[in-house]
C-alpha cells in the first residue's frame, strides 16, 4: 500500500462518484478518498439498494486505493457482507478499496470486516468518531478491537465530523491520540473533519461568502504537536461538502439554491444564487464572474475550472446546471487542488 497525502470523506452518490473520475493525474495517484455508503430511503429494497450502490462503488472508484465505510447500513450485516464487501471485491482486479470498522461497533461487524479484510489482503481502516472530547472507555474499547483483529495491517481515521472551535478540535485529537497512538503500529494515521456549511441559511442570498477552511487549520497544529515528533499525519477532509452529506437518508421538501463552490489556500468561497426549480432568473453567471475574478482562481486547472469559467462567460448560453452538477464540480477542483497544496505542505 501506498501512503496517501490526502484523503477526503466522500459519500458514495453520484455526484462524487462522477466527480472524483475527473481528477487528473498525477494529482489523483496521492489522493485515497474514504467512502461512505449514504442510507437509502426507507422504502428501498435492502439487497437490490446495496447491490446496486455497490457496483457504483466498484465501477466508480474500486481499482482506485482508498476506504469503504457501510457504517450506515449494517444494521442488515448479512447483507452489506454479500452485496457491498464481496460484490466491490468481486472483478478479476480484485479492489484497492479497504473495508472500515469502529470500537463502537458490534464484535460480529468487526470480525465480518476483518475476515473481508484478510480475504482482500487490503488491511483495515479503524475509524474512529470524534463528535466530542473521547471519553473514558476508548483506549479499552480500541483494545479489544485491536486485539480482535489480530495481526492485521490497521489505518488509524481519525474523524472529527463537523468543526466549529479550533481549540476543541485539536485537544479532541490529542486526547485520542494520547489514549491510543501506541496501542499498535498504525500503517496510516489520517485526521478528518469539516467545517463547509450545512445548507445555505448561513450564506448570503445573491452573494459570495467567504467560508474559512478550518480542518486545515486544526491539521496544521496537530501536525506539529503530535507525539512522538515526526509521526505523519495525513491531511483528510470533507470536500466541498457537510459532513452529513453521507449519512441523511434522501428524501423531499429539502431547498435548493444555485450554490458553485470554489476552494482557495484557506477559504471556501460560497455562491448563493436563484433557488433551484422556481421561476426566479438564474443568478449563476454573475455568482461565477465573481468566483473566476478572485484572486486566487486557478485559470483552466481542472475541469470544475472550466466549468465555472464557461459559467462566467457572457458568450456561452446561460445553463446554469443542477444540485448534482454544483456539487460534482466542486469535488473536482477541491480534490485536484488539496492534493497539490498538501503535497507543497509536506515539501
């Protein structure tokens, strides 16, 4: 296994799935993204859900290296074994993808995705969920785990999940690591969290919000306080979308606006435009000249580039796209610059 320099959060939809595909090389050879499987409406069929997200996932990204997260869907752990792990795995190529496993999780999960695990050959990611300060138990929960799992090859995925104090981020992260850092030989330790905005009420309506990126700001001070000096930490994120993109279940009466997203050194920038599927006159153009004449745009870098650029250009024919299309450009020009910028940061 090659050791990434950057691993974002992705939920395993459409619109990340066709986004990440258009990450160019060579960036895309240091980027291994953690996939989430989103939890289907409650009326889908369990078995033909999870078939058919798996063959996505597999078709999408599976010869790709990265981690496959089902947390969202194993109350049904017979058949997310059958349907995600063995059907993800099951091409000539095998997969590059590992499979994810938790202390909070049930011991029959944790030896279904260690038995998967060993069966790929892949190691196994141990993820480990940060929403508050770790308490008392998880050094011994991550024990037993780490005990059960035997002489497995472990990634250690730090998540933080939605950030809001810096502080508390970074004193969450060493607490845990103090508890668990040298309960084993982690192949890969990486910290994950974001801090990109659920919904639009926080932004400005017709207007460009500038939104500070704090998960690179939390890993920058991990970074250089870890212990013991030198051990690497990968850099993961979100993308450009909230942490809870990958575990609601889909559903009606959401809100849509226009919303292209831009990802600079240390902000989001954040368009709020017409609300989709009304009658209200598109404000994508303006909202992209104003996103393609920041300073910090990367002219033609990426296919979310061009887009944006053809969005802003007065010669082209308003098409102002859809929310599956806003997000998956904003994937690609994030994951193509992140994996640049984390590449500098290491140099």
């Amino acid at each position: 296994m090659t050791i990434p320099s950057y691993v974002p959060g992705l939920p395993a939809k459409g619109a990340a799935l066709a986004g990440f595909q258009q990450v160019e090389l060579p960036g895309k050879e240091r980027v291994q993204p953690l996939w989430t499987i989103p939890p289907p409406k409650r009326t889908a069929d369990p078995a033909e859900y999870l078939r058919r997200k798996s063959r996505a996932i597999r078709n999408g990204s599976g010869l790709h290296p990265g981690w496959l997260d089902a947390r969202t869907v194993e109350e049904a752990l017979d058949l997310v074994v059958e349907h995600v792990w063995q059907e993800v795995g099951a091409t000539l190529m095998g997969t590059e993808l590992r499979p994810v496993t938790g202390p909070e999780r049930a011991p029959a999960q944790q030896i279904a995705a260690a038995g998967t695990a060993q069966e790929w050959d892949s190691g196994l990611g141990v993820r480990v969920r940060l929403r508050a300060a770790p308490d008392a138990t998880l050094r011994d929960r991550c024990r037993e785990l780490v005990g059960r799992l035997g002489d497995l090859e472990l990634d250690l995925l730090l998540d933080l999940y939605e950030l809001g104090s810096i502080d508390d981020a970074v004193a969450r992260v060493l607490l845990a690591w103090r508890e668990i850092g040298a309960l084993t030989e982690w192949r890969t330790v990486v910290l994950l969290g974001g801090s990109f905005p659920w919904g639009a009420k926080e932004l400005k309506d017709h207007d460009l919000t500038v939104w500070p990126r704090l998960e690179r700001q939390v890993w920058q001070a991990v970074r250089d306080r870890i212990e013991p000096p030198g051990a690497t930490v990968t850099y993961g994120d979100y993308s450009t979308v909230h942490p809870r993109s990958g575990e609601v279940r889909p559903g009606g009466g959401a809100t849509f606006y226009e919303k292209p997203r831009y990802t600079t050194a240390e902000h989001f920038l954040i368009s709020k435009g017409a609300e989709w599927g009304q009658d209200e006159p598109s404000h994508m153009k303006t909202l992209a000249a104003r996103i393609v004449g920041d300073s910090e745009f990367r002219m033609s870098r990426s296919a979310g580039e061009r887009w944006l650029q053809a969005q802003a250009d007065p010669a082209v024919a308003e098409d102002p796209g859809n929310p599956s299309v806003w997000v998956e450009k904003g994937h690609i020009q994030h994951i193509t610059f992140v994996a640049d910028q984390v590449r500098d940061a290491d140099r």
